[in-house]
C-alpha cells in the first residue's frame, strides 16, 4: 500500500481518537488534516485552502442557515410551540393517545418551522413531558414519542441537514426540500400509527384526557383557539415552503421571510420584547458559528484526504461489496447507521458522506433519493444510544424520576418505525423523486 494512503487511514484514525478524547469537532478536523497534508504533500498542498474556505464563507444558499435557525428559536423563545401544543392537546384530548398525537402533529409543526432539533426536543420535553406523565401515561412512551418528533426537523423541510447535504452533494436546496417533504410525512405518519395501536392494544399506556378536563373549552371555544394559535405558524411554514418549492423564491430569500414572519407572529401574541430578541439573535449566532467552524475546518480534512489517496482507497473498498450498486447503497445505509451511535450528523455529513459520494455520482444515481436516504439516516442517529442526542436533551430537562434506561427503552420503536421509512424511501424511490420530478426540477 503507498505511503499516502497509509497516511489517508491514520489521518481518519487519528480523528477519532481526538474526539473520543473531547477534543471539539472543528479542532479534530482542522488538527488531523492540516498535520497529515502536510507530512505526505508539505504546504504545498494547502494553496487552494484560502479559496475554499473563502467560496464556503461566501455560499449564498449557507445564508439561510443562521434565518432558520433564527426562525425556529423564535417560535420557541416566544412560547408559540408552548400554546401549539395546549389546544392541539386539547382538540385531541377525548382519544386514546391524543396528548401523544399532539405532540407528533407540534414536532411536525415546529420541525417545518425551523428545523432544530435540540431546540424542539428542548422545547417539548419542559412542556409536555410533565403534563404527559401527570395524565397517566407510560414514561418510556411519553419519553419515545417527544424524542422521535423532535428529530423530525431532520426531514422536514426546511431542515439543516438538508441545505448542507445540498452543499455537499451538488444539489439544489429546493429539490431537496421537495424530495423530503413525502418521506417526513411518512415517518411522521408511522409514529402516528404507533400511538394509535397502542390506544387500541394497550390503552392503559396511552389514556384519554379526562373528561373533566376538556369539559372547560365549549366546541366554539375550542374552535377560537385552534384559528389563532394553530393557523398562524401553519401559515407561515406554507409560506416559507410553498415559495421555495414553487419556485417563487430562493432558499435564502424565503428563510428571511420566515425571520420576519416569526417576529410577526411573536408581536401578535404579544410576546415580543427585547428580552425573547437578544435570546433568539444570541442563540442564532451561537449555533450558526458552530456550523460554519466545522464547515471552514471541514476544508483542509477533505482536501488533505483526497490529495493523499484517500478516494480511491474507498472506491476500491467500495468495489469489494457484494450486491451491485444496491448492495453499495446497502453498505453506506449500514455504515451511516453505525456511525450515528457514536457521532453528530454534523460529523457524519462532511467525514463519511465526501468518501462515498463520487461513486454513486459516476454511476448516475439520483443523488436527490441518495440525499433523502442518507437525511433520513442521519435523524436515526438522534435517537441510537448510548450517543443520541435528542436523549440527551430530553434527560437534561425530565424529571428526576425519569430515569435514562426509560427513555432509552421507550426509542426502541420508533427507532424501529426509523428504519421501516428507511427502507420503505430505498425500496420505493418515488417517494422522494416524485415531486420534484412533477415540479420540473
């Protein structure tokens, strides 16, 4: 084997053993890449980094990320996610599971209106778990269905992961929302048939709301509320999604619009002040840093991996697996589904995914189903213990009586229902090429 591919698999190694000794993503990329390069090339190899990471400062599309993050902690700082779930809660109150489908329905909602699981998952957990529990219901349910909607951001347009995945794989943001928006909507519906099952099989797990309880909102009180609470989001994630899908505007342009149309909606409940502003902007600012410092440190990784051989090193290994093509997409789905116990999608997308890519390009794969196959993968790893980290969100704000081992037992199904829209996306790839096929794209 040459020395640079030697090189290649050490530089791989040598990132995993920073990370596993907490050393932060950003560092353990720029770390083993720079120092690798340089043994096997010298400076020479990092004359183009400069523009690089000048074309990944300066990508349009990457704008709307910090929007959209912005987007959805406003709607979270504002409370608006708090009183989506209360009168949705409410509308669902008198059928077995109702509080549990309320909860899928607002991981929907909130998942379309920003797309950050921590902040959903957050969110849900200090809103619904305690009002869930107190109900009657099983804690490791209670715990599964608020860490599986939280994730669902993952899917559902207009999601981080899939505006990066565009950066990396050459596609249009918009193609990409549009190839998930059928895929998010299956998974949202298998969690919805889940709960639905066990309010028929096991009703002592998922109880009813007490009849008491719904008996304060009349049917037209009820009425009122879902106009003003649930209307307005809905409206502004049609808004968003609807002109991107469209074609009326770019990702970036919609993404401000939908800044904009938070602050409207906060000013309307009149929550709007200059204390829930600084949270949302500071707490934008935070996480788009920590995006773009893995994306600029990601630079120097990929240029020093494939300048040493490392592409075709997979490509060979790539070659060895029985099956075909298929058996190849098989393999990635396994690795990716493997690698989601240990590391953050993050981690995953601009590591992993650059290795593999160019080969199912050279074969002529729909890179848009590969996209979708990969996102939906990506929100598995959410879920998979020891590292998945809706659970750890949701442990940092339950009860101390819930106890870890619930909720990591309560994810079971539905990282099970995970999988099953895993393969239901690789066996039916018109659920993810459909649309933006219908639309031109």
């Amino acid at each position: 084997m040459p020395i640079n591919e030697i090189l290649a698999l050490c530089m791989i190694g040598g990132f995993f053993i920073l990370l596993l000794g907490g050393i932060p993503v950003a560092a353990c990329l720029g770390i083993t890449g720079l120092v690798f390069g340089y043994f096997g090339f010298g400076p020479f190899l990092f004359s183009l980094l400069p523009a690089r990471i000048f074309g990944v400062i300066t990508n349009y599309t990457l704008l709307a990320l910090p929007l959209f993050i912005f987007m959805g902690i406003m709607l979270e700082k504002s409370k608006i996610a708090e009183e989506l779930l209360d009168v949705i809660g409410l509308a669902m109150g008198g059928l077995r599971g109702g509080m549990a489908l309320a909860i899928i329905l607002v991981g929907v909602l909130m998942g379309a209106a920003s797309g950050v699981v921590g902040a959903t998952v957050v969110t849900m957990g200090l809103i619904a778990l305690g009002p869930i529990l107190r109900r009657g219901y099983d804690t490791g349910v209670a715990a599964g269905v608020i860490c599986a909607s939280g994730t669902l951001g993952q899917i559902i347009p207009p999601s981080l992961v899939l505006i990066l995945l565009a950066d990396i794989m050459g596609e249009s943001v918009g193609t990409l929302f549009a190839a998930a928006l059928f895929p998010g909507l299956l998974l949202a519906g298998l969690f919805v048939a889940y709960v639905l099952l066990l309010g028929i099989f096991k009703p002592q797990m998922v109880p009813a709301i007490p009849a008491e309880e719904r008996a304060q909102y009349s049917r037209a009180m009820l009425g009122q509320k879902v106009f003003q609470v649930v209307l307005p989001p809905i409206a502004l994630i049609v808004a968003v999604l609807g002109s991107i899908i469209g074609g009326i505007a770019a990702p970036t342009e919609a993404a401000s619009m939908g800044a904009l149309g938070s602050i409207i909606l906060a000013a309307i409940s009149g929550r709007l002040n200059l204390s829930v502003l600084t949270e949302a902007v500071r707490g934008a600012f935070v996480t788009s840093a920590m995006v773009f410092l893995i994306l600029i440190f990601a630079q120097p990784f990929g240029l020093a991996f494939r300048g040493l051989g490392g592409e075709k090193l997979v490509q060979d290994a790539f070659a060895l697996v029985p099956g075909g093509l298929n058996g190849q997409i098989f393999f990635l789905m396994v690795l990716l589904f493997v690698l989601g116990f240990f590391l953050e999608w993050i981690e995953i997308s601009y590591i992993a995914l650059p290795l593999f890519l160019p080969i199912f390009m050279n074969a002529g794969v729909d890179m848009s189903w590969i996209a979708i196959l990969v996102a939906v993968n990506l929100q598995t790893s959410f879920l998979t213990p020891p590292f998945g980290w809706a659970l750890f969100f949701l442990k940092g704000v339950a009860p101390d009586s819930v106890k870890t081992s619930q909720i990591y037992k309560g994810v079971l199904p539905f990282i099970g229902l995970q999988l099953i829209g895993l393969l239901m996306v690789f066996f039916f790839p018109g659920l993810a090429t459909w649309l933006p096929e219908a639309i031109g794209w």
